[in-house]
C-alpha cells in the first residue's frame, strides 16, 4: 500500500539526515514471473558529510517470507483452537509438510501437555517428543503408535489416534489422547 511504502521511505529519509541511528524495514517484494517474497532490510550508517547527512550505510537483507507464513499459520491455527482449549485440558497441534521440518506446531496448551513448557512461535521438536515418549512408554507400544502414524502419513489410514503417558519434568505423569485427521495431501 501507499502508506507504507510512504512511511518506509520516511524512515528511510530520517536515518539518511541522521535524525534515526539504524534503518529497519520490512515489506514485500513482487516482481514478475517470480513469487513474491518478504524482506527484512537493516543497516547503520557508517560514514557521514561535513553537514551531518550519511554517506555511507552499510546493511543487510533477509528474506523472511517462510518465517512470516509460519506466524501466520500459528496465528491461524491458534484462533482455531481457542475455543476448544477453553473447555479444560484440550489443546490443538498440526504437522506440516508431513514434518519434515521435524517440528509440530501447537498452541500453549500443546506445550504445557507435551513439554511442559511453551515457546514464543508454538514450535515444538518432535525429535523431543518422540524421545519422552520413548523414555515414558514401553518400546512396544511406541513404534505400534509411530507405525500407525506412518501409515496416516502414507494415507494408508485416514485418521490418527494414540494414548500415552508423558512424564514431564516437575509435573505429575499425565496420559495423553491425540487425534489428527490429515487435512492436505502431496500429488503423489
């Protein structure tokens, strides 16, 4: 939009007549043929004129588009389970891209049962979780519970669902009912 193209430009112009130590910007770049990515731009000048204005200002650029479709997920799936977290002990989670990521993305609810604790962007290791229940649970009864999510995965079954115990440090051994149901699937 104008206005932020404006306000960049602004911010921009006050740093370049010193009244603003460091540039900061964040927008969106569309060029044709190409998909549009979101950038983050930082810099500090380094070099001033006789009269105070900058000569010199040295930066960097991020792209930061995979990192704000996270957000914007989590945001997304946070608002869709906020009402069901409000009746008691329920809490939503998603894995994405089949986890290759190696992460599950959930709300606090998700963090407080399966960690014990949350984290700022609802990312959560599933290396960890898997690895807790692998310490909490009886062998057998884990890889029956990764098989079965295997197949959902290979969509081979069409809903996922386990129970386990979860002994979190500090807190009373709880047991944990999940239930998924992939929404999404790759081509092949």
């Amino acid at each position: 939009p104008k206005e932020k193209i404006d306000a960049i430009l602004a911010h921009f112009g006050d740093v370049m007549a010193s009244k603003t130590e460091i540039y900061e910007a964040e927008f969106a770049i569309n060029k044709k043929g190409y998909d549009p990515i979101i950038v983050s731009v930082r810099g500090k000048p380094t070099e001033w004129y006789e009269d105070g204005t900058v000569k010199t200002i040295p930066g960097i650029i991020i792209d930061v588009t995979e990192e704000r479709k996270r957000e914007a997920e989590f945001e997304k799936m946070s608002a869709l389970f906020a009402n069901v977290e409000n009746a008691g002990n329920v809490a939503g989670w998603i894995i994405e891209d089949g986890g290759k990521d190696g992460h599950i993305f959930g709300t606090e609810a998700t963090g407080m049962i399966l960690y014990g604790k949350t984290t700022k962007d609802g990312r959560y290791p599933i290396q960890n979780w898997v690895t807790n229940m692998y310490k909490d649970n009886p062998k057998e009864k884990i890889d029956a519970i990764l098989a079965h999510f295997g197949d959902v995965m290979a969509n081979k079954v069409k809903e996922y669902e386990a129970e386990f115990v979860i002994k979190r440090k500090g807190y009373d051994p709880i047991t944990v009912l999940v239930r998924g149901k992939p929404t999404e699937w790759y081509d092949d």
